[in-house]
C-alpha cells in the first residue's frame, strides 16, 4: 500500500467513526483544534519562516510570499474560523424527509456526510485550517495535499489540529496531511474511487484541470472566473461607473472580480470616457474594441485572446455589444459560468439576461464580488463551484453532505411469492 | 469539429431554448413524441428486426437478443413511459429559496435544468426512449450514445422522437444518436467538459470503468449492486427466509438483486437448513462458508472471489457472521454502496447496522429490490447512484437539474469606495 492510500484508508475509518458524532461532539472539537492554533503560535510561526526564507531563494513573488506568510494576527483570524464554524448549525442534523408508501414501507431520505474530502491547493495555509474545519463540522475526514511550498507550516498546522482532535477523543486520522513533495499524489488521489469521495482543487485553472484529467474520483471545479459585467442602454451612469469599478477593483485577484465590462454602444457614446477615466483613476489598464479605443488614448486594443482572460490583475477588456442579445451572446462564448452581472433599469432585459445565462450566480444592479459564501449569507465556504452537478456557486456546509436512503418494513417483498 | 462535438454543440444551443419552454409546452412535445414511436411503429419494428438478425449472426446470448428485441407492445409501453412523464410534476416548477440581506440585496436560488446530458449504454432500445423523455421532462437536450449492436433500432427510435418535437416547434437536436461504431466517440463525449454537463453510463461494470477513466465530464456513477442481506440473530424465521429469497429470485439480473446473504451463526444452526431449501427450491446456487457448507451437500465452497461477485444470476454467496459488528464489517469491505438490508427484530441493531452502513439504501426488515424511482414514489428513473457526489440512489427528474443564484440590487457594491 502506498503512502497517500494508507492515508486514506485511515481518514475512511476516521470519517466513519465521525460520521456517528454529535453536533456538541464536532464543536468541541473545533474549539480544541482552535486553541491548539494558538497555543502552538510560536512553532507555527517558525515553520512558516522556513517556508517563506525557502520561497524568498526560489524567487517566489510579492504576492505568493504574502499569501504563504503567517503572522500573530493570521493565526488569530485562522483559529477564530474555526470557532465560527461551532455557532453554524450542523448540515447532517436537518429533519429528513420521510414518507410512507401504501403497504406501510417507510422510506427516509437522510442527510449523511460525503465520507474522504480531497483537497489540492496551493501554497495558502489559511486554506489547510479552513477547509479542515469544514470538513469536520460536516462530518467529513479531510485529506490535504498543499503545496511544497508551504510545507513545513502546514505540517505545524495539521500537528495543531490533531492534536485538538485528540484532546476530545477523536481520531487525529480526521485530518491527514498528504505529502506535497511528491507530484503523482495529485493522480494517486484522483483514482481512489471508493476511499475518496470527492477532489475539490482550489487554485489556479492549470491546477484544476490537472485534477480534472487525472481523477475518476468525483471533482466539484472551483473558481475559474472570467466573469462580465454588461452596462444595458438605460442603466444609470453612476450605478454603472459605480459596479463596473467596483467589480474590477474591489479585489482583482479573486475568481468573483470582473474581467470584462461589456457597455451598449449608445451608453458607451453618452458615458464611456467617463466609465474609462474611472477606471484609469483606479490604476486598471485598459484593452478596448474599436468605439472604446476612439474614446480614449489610454486604451489599448484589445485581441480575441483578452475576451477569454482572467486577469485577476487590474486589467480590464472594455467592449461593445449593439443589444442585450449580443451582450448574452458574447458572455455565453467567453464566461465560464461563474458570475456575471446586467445593469439596466429595464426589468425585461434585466431578466433576459438572468434567464438566458448560464453561470452559478447572475447579478442585476449589483457587483459581481458578492458571490461568496459569507455574503450569501452560508457563513463559510469550501469553495465556488462552477460546474453543475451537485452544487453551483459559494459551497456551504451543505455541499459537505449527501443523502442516504434508510428503508423500514415488516417483511416487505416485492415479488407475489413470499409471505 | 468532429461529428460528435458537432452533435453535442446543437444540444447545447437547444437546450438553452428548451431552458425557457414551459411545462405544458414540454408535455404537449412528451405528448408527440409518444404518438410518433406508435405512428412509426412498422418501421421500428423493420429497423429492429435487422439488428435482431445482426445480432443472431454475431452469436449474441438468448438473454441479450431479448433485451434487444421490440414488439408492438414493448413499444406500446416506451409510449406510455412518455405519456407518464406528462404527469410528474415539472422539477424546475418548484418555488426557488430566496432571502433578502439586510443591505436590500435579494438572493434567489432557482432550479434550473442541467443542459446537456450525455447518457452511455448497451443495447437495450428502451433506455433511448427512456432517457429522452426524462431529460426533456427537466429542461435538458440529451446526447444518446447507445450499442452498435442497437443502432438501426435506435435510429427509428430518435427519428420519431425527433418528429414529435419538430410537430411541436421543438429544437430536434434536443434528442442526438451519437454514432456507436466509433468507439472514441465515448472518450470524446467524456472530453467535452463545458460542451456535455454530465455522463451517465448505464451497463455493465466494464463500461461504467472505461467511462470513469476517459473523463473530465463530471460523471454519475450508476447501477453496480453486490447487495447483501443480513439475517441477525433475532430476526424471525419465515420472514428472513422470504425476504432473502426474494431480493435473490425476484429479479436476479438486476443490480438491486441480493448478491450474499450474510447469517448469524446462531440462526443458521436453528435454521440455515430452511434457508437453503428455499433458495434451492427456486434454483439459486449456493456458495457457502464452511458453516453453510455443513449444514447442506448441495452448498459449494465459496472462494474470497465470490464476496466480491455481483453474479446478476441465480446464485449466491451464503456465509456466517458471529455478530452484528463483523456483518457491518463485511459489508464495508465487499459492498458497493448500493442496497443492504438487515432482517432483525432487535431496533438497537437495526439502527446500528443502517447508521454505520454506508449505502444509498438501507433496509431494515424489507427486500433490497425496492431500490427503484417508481417504488420510491419518484415515478421514473434515469439510474441509480452509487456515488455521494450530487445525489444517491434512484435518481428521479430533480437529479437532472441544477440549482443557479439570481441576485437582484439597485446598485450594491462590495468595498467602500463606490456610490
């Protein structure tokens, strides 16, 4: 038996033994595991530099660097998640539907948890806590597999956590972390149908479709958002300007930011330069089509290749469209069913577009940044799903768990023969 | 483009114009489509008979060449599987959650159909019939890859299905035969992943294997059952025996069909010889522990294979179990999530036994052969899930829909800055 399937035949065994938890049983865990963060600060801390004076010699960017980088404050927001997910009620103690056939049959359809959760990240620690937490509280053993980069801090981490795992008698086996040195662990996982019950990458899209092309183990896709923000004839200049800049700058390094704005032709000849200058203002760089470019200096010319960008920079691809149906036309070629938005004062192509689209969250008159799972109100998020089956959008809790059917006769056949 | 990627591109485009049709305009196309399979029923019957006569030659067993058969009356009754979807209730007509922020931005979570289901299987016509009715029913083109062994069959088939949704003003590439010949055409379908939402492969273990294997299309595993019935100590003679033996006989070559039947010793000693009779008496061959051998001379030996051993035949695998603890155990390892089922009448180890088995179904006192969408009260069925991800179980219309968020605002904004 390999490494990563020892692993995994342990976390099984573990999540079968939680699967029969209590709700008070898992929080107390989450809050052991969240002391141990804190208790265990300096080690952690002295991991993480490891990690970071590593990352410095590869020549890793600002931006990685900051996000691999732990700190006092870090720990505190890690430890207090997992506090958080205590207060959020347990998704597995749902009333199951239950219902009784003629001939006395009773079928209940119960909410169970998925069992072995597979996640493959890159080299943010937040994410090994978080998505540990996750799991638990839905009844879920977690199998880590990080990144090499971050090492030696989710090591400390995962050490943290087992060891508030075994403090309330639980198996510390509930949170395995898988060795990120080794690459092919990555395929290793994605064939263990039937030990694991669901890959969730989080990352980048070569990640994700590295994932998606090694696993038979099921896959919920997170996060590629090239996501479009369309300004309709009769929007407002200001609610437009406003969102449009909102949805660029907010944040432009997650998937819910948008990578496109798609303007109406004569809203573009009325306000463009002033939607171009608020841009610019804000330090995003511009690639326009042709009526964009006749707008403003500034404006590069934007290629074919920039529709289908996610920048995740501040880099917008500014367009035109004639009508809603091009703008519709234009987003279902280029998005990826992640978040789109329409600003218009006009209620039918307002629900044209949110009819016609197809993606996991559809905004009218509003940023395309409050695709989240603490904005929708769900308290925490494993992820963004932008595939269909199982769950679309922001993954609460209840995307943790499945259904179980649990069946109750008194001899019942189907056949006419017996009894 | 390939001929195949050319198919599943025009299902695409009909699906999202069949996403805004209504109810009654999906019926009144169910309501066609089931008048043309009778209109044309000479046809499909000539088409059918030319496979049959393929089929002969190419030396197909008794029981394939029956699967593969039609008659006025199996036709009769692929017409009225269409009429009954008229009746189910429409899954995308359900009232969407919906909540309102406190900032006034409102959320609504609709249902919305999946798109473009790509269904895989062998040559059994009807599922042709089936499986278009069903995916239409919920707002989603299907791509119907069936046997080589079927395709004239399966031609007259989605010819008339395709009529009734053009005398209707339907899209008729709602309904594509991909061409079976060409066994690539299964990996490329697996391949399309944003073209074809999801792959369903109904079949045997081998097809559902390659399938897995060749794709990045989010998959539902279907249909393999080694189910097995639990015969605890307390539980009551003639009512175990009945049971036993009709989720062996009833229906053998189904996946809900028991494959072992597990015994307590203690009751097999009062009444493991009564047991075997009765299987006996219905022509099951028996492969037994050496318990069960002692008690008949007509018991086989059982090989470690034979646990594992989805037979779809009169035969079965009869060993002991010392408790209710070592027949949870054996079920874990050997089983394959689908149906089990204790026979008890002690409601401590009833509970055990369906809390710790992890299954789509479980049954307590009751025949695994009710694992079915019409017996579950679902009406029809496109397959039952042995997976965890999105759904388990018999999968009846809802399963073939999404969920998508419409968020409504007047100009909200995530950060600070803006209006």
């Amino acid at each position: 038996m390999t490494e990563v399937k020892q692993l995994a035949q342990e976390a099984k065994t573990a999540s079968q033994a939680l699967g029969l938890s209590t709700t008070s049983e898992k929080n107390e865990a989450l809050q052991a595991m969240a002391r141990e963060v804190i208790n265990r600060e300096k080690d952690i801390l002295a991991a993480n530099d490891k990690d970071v004076a590593a990352g410095k010699q590869k020549g890793l960017s600002d931006y990685l660097l900051d996000r691999l980088r732990l700190s006092p404050e870090r720990l505190q927001s890690m430890s207090k998640g997992l506090q958080a997910l205590m207060e959020l009620p347990d998704p597995l103690a749902v009333e199951p539907e239950t219902w009784t056939r003629q001939d006395g049959l009773v079928i209940e359809n119960r909410r169970v948890p998925l069992g072995v959760i597979a996640m493959v990240y890159e080299a943010r620690p937040n994410v090994t806590v978080d998505a540990a937490g996750l799991c638990l509280k839905a009844g879920n053993a977690a199998l880590l597999r990080g990144s090499s980069s971050a090492v030696h801090s989710n090591e400390a981490l995962v050490g943290a956590m087992k060891a508030g795992l075994k403090a309330r008698g639980l198996p510390e086996t509930l949170v395995q972390l898988v060795n990120p040195e080794n690459r092919d662990t990555v395929r290793e996982l994605g064939q263990m149908r039937g030990l694991v019950d669901v890959i969730i990458p989080r990352g980048g899209a070569g990640l994700i479709q590295t994932v998606l092309e090694q696993s038979s183990v099921p896959v919920i896709e997170t996060g590629i958002g090239n996501c479009h923000v369309y300004i309709e004839a009769s929007a407002k200049k200001e609610m437009a300007i406003s969102i449009a800049v909102d949805a660029k700058t907010d944040r432009p390094s997650v998937c819910n930011a948008a990578e496109t704005i798609l303007v109406d032709e004569q809203w573009a000849t009325a306000n463009g330069s002033a939607l171009i200058e608020a841009l610019l203002a804000e330090g995003v760089a511009i690639r326009g089509d042709e009526n964009i470019q006749r707008l403003h200096d500034d404006v590069k010319q934007a290629s074919e290749e920039d529709w289908a960008t996610e920048y995740l920079a501040p880099v917008v691809a500014l367009g035109t469209v004639p009508d809603t149906e091009a703008a519709i036309a234009h987003v279902r070629q280029f998005g990826t069913t992640h978040s789109e938005a329409i600003v218009t004062e006009n209620e039918d192509k307002a629900r044209a577009f949110q009819n016609q689209i197809d993606a996991s969250s559809i905004y009218h008159n509003a940023s395309t940044r409050f695709t989240d799972g603490a904005e929708f109100g769900f308290g925490a998020e494993i992820g963004i799903s932008t595939q269909k089956l199982h769950a679309r959008g922001p993954l609460g809790l209840g995307a943790l768990t499945t259904n179980k059917y649990v069946i109750s006769g008194h001899g019942h056949v189907k056949g006419g023969t017996a009894q």
